[in-house]
C-alpha cells in the first residue's frame, strides 16, 4: 500500500514539474496569500496591542500553526477537496474498477505541491516565534507542538472527506464547506477564544479547530501546567471518524445509484 | 463464465423544469419520476466468446456493463461471473476484468504513457516478470514502441485508443468490456483495433463484451449479439440467424455483358452500371439459386457475388420491429 | 441592451434552478462578514481608542463588502476569455466588428452584475434585518446615499479597468491561474478587500487610498456610512474619475500593442 502511495506521489510531482513556469507561480502565488494574510494579522496587532487576551507571538503561533496543517492537509488531501470533478467527468467509475482501496486511489488521484508555499512561509513565522523567546521550549512543549500540527491536518483533511462525502449526494451547495476549510484557516490565525463562548464551543465540540491552537497556546506559553494540553489535539483526530462514516454512506449510495 | 438472472435496476430521477416560474415552484417541491433501466435481463456468455451488446441510447447498455463490473448493484436479479458476484466481491472480480471506455481516459496526461503502465502495474500487482512479458507482447501487437516514451497530451487520438487497449490487457484479465472502442478513429486505427482485439480472443481466450454503434465493430468482431431496448433484452442470437431471420433480401451483384431486359418475379434492380448491375432477390418469393439460374438463361453472366444484409440494415430493420 | 436584458434574464434563470448553490453561497458569505465583525469586535474590546472607525462604520462596511464583494474583487474573471488568450483563440476575437477592448470589458461588467445582483439583493435584505449592533444601516445621509451609488460606479468601471490589465498579463505570460492568483491577492490587501484601509498605519493609508485599488470598495464603501466627511466626497470622486480614465487610456494602449502583437505573431 506504501509502495502504491509513493508511486502516486513521484507521478504527481512529476506532472507537476512538467508545467515548471506554472508551478512556481502557483508556489510563489500561495506563499504571498498566506503573507498577505499575516500582513493583515500584524497590522491590527500592531494598532491594537492584543486581542482578547492574547499577544502577538501567541497569536502569530495560532497563525503558524493552523496555516501549516491547513497546508499540509491541502498538499496530500486534495484529492478530497477536488472530488466533485472526479465525479463529474466519470472517474470515480475507474477508481471503482480498480482492485485497490478506493480512499488511497482519491488520495493519490491529486497532490498538489504547490500548496506547500502556504507551508514555507508559515514555517517561517513559526521560526520566527520560536526564536523571539517567550516560549520555553523542553521536550513536552516541542511534543505539543507536534501534536497541534497533528491535530489541525486531521481536521482540514476530515472537512475535506466530509466534503468529498456530501459530494456523493449532491454537487450543488458544496460551497458551504468552504465556511470551514478557508474560514476555519482565516479566523483560525487567530485563537478561537476571541470570538466569544458560542464560537469558541462550536470550534471545540463541532469543528474542533481549538482543540489544535487555543488549549495547547496555553500549556506552550506556560500559562497553564495542564499536561492534559499536550496530548488535547490529538483528540481533534476523532474528527475523521464522522468524515469517513459519512463518505462511506456516500459511496454505497454511488454504487446503488450510479453517476 | 457470465450468468445473469432475472436482472432488474431502476433509477429515481429528479424532473429538472424549464422556465423561470417552474423553476422556483421546483425549488420548493421537487417531482422525481422512476425510471426503469433494466428489466428481468437473462442471458449467459461462456468463456472465450466475442458478444456485442447493441441498442439506442438510453436502453441500459451502460447500467447493464456497469452491474457486470461490479461498481452498480441491481434491485433485482443474479450474476455470477466466474463464480464470483461482481459487485460484493467486487475487489476480487475487478482484478480479472479490463474495461476500456472509448470516451474517458486512465492514462495520466502529462506523463509518459509507459509511467501510466507502471503505476497499473503497482495497481494490479502484477508481478515483474509478468508484466514484461504482457507489455511486450502489447507493445508489438499494437506498435506501441515508438509512443511509449511520450506524454498522453502529446498522441493523437488513434495512438491513444491503442494505449487505452493496451493499459486495459496488462493484468491478464479474462474478460474484456470494450465501450465505443474505435470511436473517433480513423480507418486505418479502426482496422488495426478490431485485428487486435480478435488476435487477443483467439491467444488468450479473453471473452470479449463490446458496446458500441459502430456497426463495422460488430460485424468483424462479434457473431452473437444481444439486443437491448427499453430495459429489455430483445434478442440475443448469432448474428448470421439474424440476418436471415430479420430480412429474407439477398444482394447479388452481376457482372455482364449485354443489357438487362426482363427480371425473373422477385427481383428488382438496386443500382445499374454499364456492365454491372446489383439486384435485389426477395428470397420469400424465389431462392437466390432459382433466381440466377432465371437470369442465366437471359444473360451472358461474366461474374457473380451473393451478399445478404449487413449489419447496418440488420440493426435499423430490429429497431424497427420493435419499435426503438 | 436586448443583448444585456437576454444574457440576465438567462443567467438570473440558470441560477435559480441551482438552489441549493443560492443558499449555500448566501450562508456562507453570511458566515464570513459574522466572523469578520467578531473578529473586529474582540479587536475593539481590547483596545477601543485604537479603533478608527465607529461600530456603525464598521457594520456597514463589512456588509457592504459581503453584499457586493462580485463587483469589488477581481476574482470572479471569464475563464473562457483567459482560455481563448491561453489558447491562442485571441486572433479570432479580432475578426468581431468590435473594439476588443470594450467586447471584453463589456463581457466582464455583464458577468459580475448579472452574477452580483443575484447575491446583494437577499443579503441586504436580512442583514438590514439583524438585531443591533450588528444591523446593516442606511447611508448616514441622502448626499451620501447618492454619492455612494456614484462612488460604486466608478469603483466599479476601475475594477474592470483593471481586469483589463489582468488579461492583458495573461496574454504576456500565457500563466491564467498565475496572473489571477497574483492580482486578487494584491488586491484583496490593498483595495480594503482583507482589512478595511483605515486600519491601516496613517502613513500607509493615505498612499493606498491614492491608489487606483483604493478607489474601488474604500471609497464608496466609506462615503457610504459617513466615515468620509461631506467635504470630503467631492475630492475622492474626483479621484476615481482621474482612476477611471487613467486606466481606461493606459489599458487601451496595451490593448493596441497587444493586437499589433498578434496580428504580426498570431494568437
């Protein structure tokens, strides 16, 4: 399964390159959105000071680390993200034909690299704030760290199953997920806790964005000694359950009804 | 193997209205109406057989290929290929089965045609040397070698038919469903495909499925074919009973010299040239034998050829009778 | 004009039968300016004498800008008309007994007008209705009113002005989904789109508001509740007008060596 799944992924970025002077602006263009957006994130906390409690390295944290996973997700999720078209132009009847997993042919369908430049310059504002010093780093906050990227990938990939799930069932209205997957990155640079208790309780029991930036931000800037924040993101991995039940419900339906 | 048992499939559709005033009555209540794809199918295709499976459009052609491939499951009705139930065992049957769609493609356009092989090869898990020995004997059966090294974007759509064909035959598969494969080709493409396509049959013993409504297709590669229309398996026969039994006109062309003066009853003139003339005998009213032996008496006959009906007249005369 | 009225009419048609794609765009467009104003909210909490525009201000610009986002962003492009350049169709283009210009900045306007409308209409409605302070409110005055619908216009001629150029890019570096990546994120950034302009550093500001991006949803949005005072609207129309033929002049010039190019080079 391991060997089909790197194939896939040295025929992609093989594709890719093929069209080099199209990847790199793709590359380039996605790097300068994501700045763009940071830029706007540093203009109001430079005329404000904080928000809701929160300075500006926790909050270039929430940023760093919900653009990383947002990214991530996006890069090797795609296949998900893109699967109205798979559908509509009959490719899911080829995947269907084919011996193997259908889950790891979607995924392996679409991996867009160039989504990785989103990633590079959140790496860099992470960088930057792990350099500037407020956070003592030792093994457990680095563990943290890690988990909030674990976590935040799970979600973005589960909102784009679930995505591709609902697809089964219609093809209209599938921008509303849209809400969650750029919004969820959008206002996800900022910790979800600014937003009040209503938002913040949607993002931690229903899309749990918070559960990978807001809960761990406070173990990893001391502000709490809850160990039980370090392991809390990967709570957020639960997500997929929901997302995979429902693409499993989708996909009988496809096989009961056809294109 | 394919057995098929009393299958039936319809579909729920949603009535999609016209108008801006049924428009918005839609968005409030949608109507939905059944439609009913297939009904009670029963047909069986032993092993090595070339079956063409023909109808108009919307008749269930592609539902009826779709459920023997296993990716739509009926309502009603069994099949057994191979003694396996395509679509529950679906991961096992799909391994032996190549479909190849004259529409859509599975190669990946922008990179070679030999790395779309590779990655089926991984797909299948065909074993190395297996594979050599199949994409060697594909490469030179379909002059694929010069191509192999190029991109998918870069073939015409001849040399990528013959790639499709090819990428559907690396893993052995027993049977082959072939939709519309020689759509849009040329003549030339359109010959070498059908050669292939029947050497394929005759080495491998692969069965063979083909839809299509290129009627050329279905005389140089099937001698059985099943007749679908509304859902309903109309016929299923060989093709040469058909003919028979569809049109008793039999075309004779004569060569000779002389003018044509009276024509024995049961005979008309389809097309005149000096020197040759096609006639048309009604083997209802007189045998193609009695026929020529009337005109023989008439004529200095230099040459002669009996042909009957062919696919094409076969094919509109069905849809006639029954109304398609 | 029959040509424009048959085109809404198919269009406003084509959009009612994909409902579900209505309301799920208007819900999410309703989402965004909610979070947007929670997120300008918790900024206000924190730090209120930082804040440069009052609540009402604030409101009115964040639904203003969900409401009409299709006439301010230059997102929303004709494929087509990229794929005809990428393609190299551009040569056939030029056999229509019409300007190429003004066919495809006539083509551009249709679209997001007959796109917008659909979108404005139900949003204004409900977010006029929502409970205060979060109510969308009429212009602080009728002068403003008026000087809004004017101020929108030229905002929007600019911002086709500009796609003008986004085609023009493309012909250059035959890179559609580049060029149109590249100039939304500029955009969105500078025009006000991402963070209303006030927000902005006062140095800053003032450059951006003297941008051409700055005269596309920045001032009509702030004559509009008022934040531009009466005596400042006559000025920042006067600007947009100077935008609008600027931009117009320069894009047709590119136009014309555009054309030179293909017919020497074709497509």
């Amino acid at each position: 399964m391991l060997r089909l799944y790197t194939k896939y992924l040295d025929m992609n970025l093989r594709a890719q390159l093929e069209h080099r002077q199209s990847f790199v602006m793709m590359l380039l263009s996605q790097a300068l959105l994501a700045f763009s957006s940071f830029l706007v994130l540093q203009i109001l906390m430079q005329r404000f000071g904080s928000v809701g409690g929160f300075g500006l390295d926790e909050v270039m944290l929430s940023f760093a680390v919900t653009w990383m996973s947002f990214s991530l997700a996006e890069t090797f999720v795609r296949g998900f993200d893109r699967f109205s078209v798979l559908i509509a132009n009959g490719g899911f009847d080829r995947v269907l034909l084919r011996p193997r997993s259908a889950i790891l042919q979607v995924l392996g369908s679409t991996v867009d690299f160039s989504r990785l430049g989103r990633l590079l310059q959140a790496l860099i504002i992470l960088i930057l704030v792990a350099v500037r010093g407020p956070i003592q780093w030792d093994f457990l906050r680095l563990l943290t760290l890690g988990n909030m990227l674990v976590g935040g990938f799970c979600v973005f990939s589960g909102l784009f199953i679930l995505q591709a799930g609902v697809t089964f069932f219609t093809t209209e209205g599938l921008e509303i997920f849209n809400i969650f997957t750029d919004g969820g990155r959008e206002f996800g640079s900022y910790p979800m806790l600014i937003y009040g208790q209503l938002m913040l309780r949607f993002f931690t029991f229903v899309v749990p964005i918070a559960l990978f930036q807001t809960y761990p931000l406070a173990y990893l800037f001391g502000r709490s000694q809850n160990l039980g924040l370090v392991f809390l993101p990967l709570l957020a991995g639960l997500f997929l359950l929901p997302a995979y039940l429902l693409w499993r419900l989708g996909r009988r339906r496809y096989e009961s009804t056809g294109s | 193997m394919i057995t098929v048992n009393g299958l039936s499939k319809s579909f729920r559709v949603r009535r999609r209205q016209a108008g801006f005033g049924q428009a918005v009555r839609a968005f409030f209540s949608p109507k939905y109406e059944i439609i009913q794809a297939l009904k009670d199918l029963n047909f069986g295709i032993n092993d090595g057989e070339m079956v063409g499976y023909i109808g108009p459009n919307g008749a269930g052609k592609s539902t009826t290929i779709k459920i023997l491939s296993g990716i739509l499951y009926p309502d009603e009705g069994k099949v057994r290929i191979n003694g396996l139930v395509p679509w529950k065992d679906r991961m096992q049957h799909v391994a032996r089965i190549g479909v190849v769609f004259g529409q859509r493609s599975q190669l990946w356009w922008d990179l070679p045609v030999a790395d779309s092989f590779e990655l089926l090869r991984d797909i299948y898990r065909v074993d190395a040397q297996r594979f050599k020995h199949n994409l060697d004997e594909l490469v030179q059966a379909l002059d694929l070698s010069l191509i192999l090294q190029q991109p998918t974007r870069t073939l015409s759509l001849g040399q990528r038919m013959r790639c499709e064909i090819a990428a559907s035959l690396l893993h052995d598969p027993a049977i082959l469903f072939l939709d519309e494969p020689t759509i849009g080709l040329d003549a030339r493409n359109k010959i070498a495909v059908r050669e292939f396509i029947r050497g394929q049959n005759r080495r491998h013993g692969t069965t063979v499925i083909l839809t299509t409504h290129d009627m050329q297709d279905i005389e140089a590669l099937t001698q059985r074919i099943l007749l679908i229309g509304n859902g309903r398996l109309l016929l299923d026969g060989q093709i040469d009973e058909l003919k028979r039994r569809v049109s008793p006109l039999r075309r004779i062309t004569i060569e000779h010299s002389g003018p044509l003066a009276e024509l024995p009853a049961g005979v008309s003139i389809e097309d005149q040239r000096p020197g040759q003339t096609k006639l048309q005998v009604d083997t209802s009213r007189v045998s193609v034998s009695e026929a020529i032996s009337q005109l023989a008496k008439k004529l200095e006959i230099e040459d002669l050829t009996v042909a009957g009906p062919t696919a094409e007249e076969l094919v509109l005369s069905l849809y006639k009778e029954y109304t398609l | 004009m029959r040509a424009i009225a048959a085109i809404f009419r198919a269009d406003f048609n084509q959009h009612i039968q994909y409902r579900a794609s209505a309301l799920a765009g208007l819900t999410t467009q309703f989402f965004w300016g909610f979070m947007y104003i929670l997120l300008y909210m918790a900024f206000l909490r924190s730090n209120p004498s930082a804040f440069p525009m009052t609540q009402r201000e604030l409101m009115s610009y964040v639904w203003l800008n969900q409401g009409l986002l299709i006439m301010v962003v230059i997102w929303f492009v004709d494929l087509r008309i990229l794929d005809d350049i990428v393609k190299g169709n551009v040569a056939y283009e030029l056999c229509r007994p019409m300007d190429l210009y003004h066919y495809w900045f006539i083509k551009s306007v249709s679209r997001r007008l007959a796109r917008a409308w659909l979108r404005m209409v139900p949003l204004f409605a409900v977010a006029a209705l929502l409970p205060q302070p979060y109510r969308l409110m009429p212009p602080i005055s009728l002068l403003h009113g008026l000087a809004f619908l004017v101020s929108m216009l030229l905002g929007f001629f600019i911002l086709n002005a500009l796609t003008m150029f986004l085609y023009a890019g493309t012909f250059y570096t035959l890179n559609p989904t580049g060029i149109r990546t590249l100039m939304a994120a500029f955009m969105d950034l500078l025009s006000g789109s991402l963070i209303p302009l006030p927000f902005f550093p006062d140095a800053i500001r003032r450059v951006l508001e003297l941008l051409p991006f700055g005269s596309v949803q920045n001032a009509p949005f702030l004559i509009y509740s008022g934040h531009i005072p009466t005596e400042r609207i006559l000025p920042t129309i006067l600007l947009q007008l100077f935008w609008c033929l600027v931009l117009y002049a320069w894009g047709r010039l590119l136009f014309a060596r555009m054309i030179r190019r293909v017919s020497f080079q074709g497509g």
